[in-house]
C-alpha cells in the first residue's frame, strides 16, 4: 500500500459524552468488505463503501466504519481490490 495512512478516529463508548481520539494504522486493518458497487457508476463506484472491517482482529464498531468510510481513497482503494 505504500507510505503507511493515518488518521484521527473517534471511538464512541458507552457513554457518548466520552469520546476517545486515537491514531488509527492502515496496516492494522483487515477482512475489509466492501458494499455498494455499482458498475453502472464506473470508474468511480462513489456509492461503494465499507460495510465490515476489522482493525487489530476485532471488528470495527458503526462509528469507526462511518469515520473509515470517510476516507474515499481508501474506500476506493478496497474497491479496487475486491473487483480486481
């Protein structure tokens, strides 16, 4: 994948009012499943988006999938993979 990505994620836990930011490895993701591929929207595939990860063998919460998903390269990326 190249240079490894990072971003900034917010974890939600039981209680929304405490939210924990953590650095998120790129190459701590795996088993990414990707939805929504639509071929009548090649090459782009925009409404392609990650529906299951897991990040350091367990599986990512709603949240961090939404704040995953913001990521379009990597969204891209993964679509990329699963097609091909």
């Amino acid at each position: 994948m190249g240079k490894v990505k990072e971003m900034m994620m917010e974890r939600v836990y039981n209680d929304p009012q405490r939210i924990i930011q953590e650095e998120i490895d790129y190459t701590e993701i795996t088993d990414v499943e990707v939805e929504g591929i639509d071929w009548r929207d090649y090459p782009d595939f925009c409404d392609s988006f990650i529906s299951y990860a897991e990040y350091k063998g367990k599986p990512m919460t709603e949240m961090e999938l939404d704040i995953l998903n913001q990521d379009s390269d990597y969204v891209y990326e993964k679509t990329m993979s699963q097609i091909f």
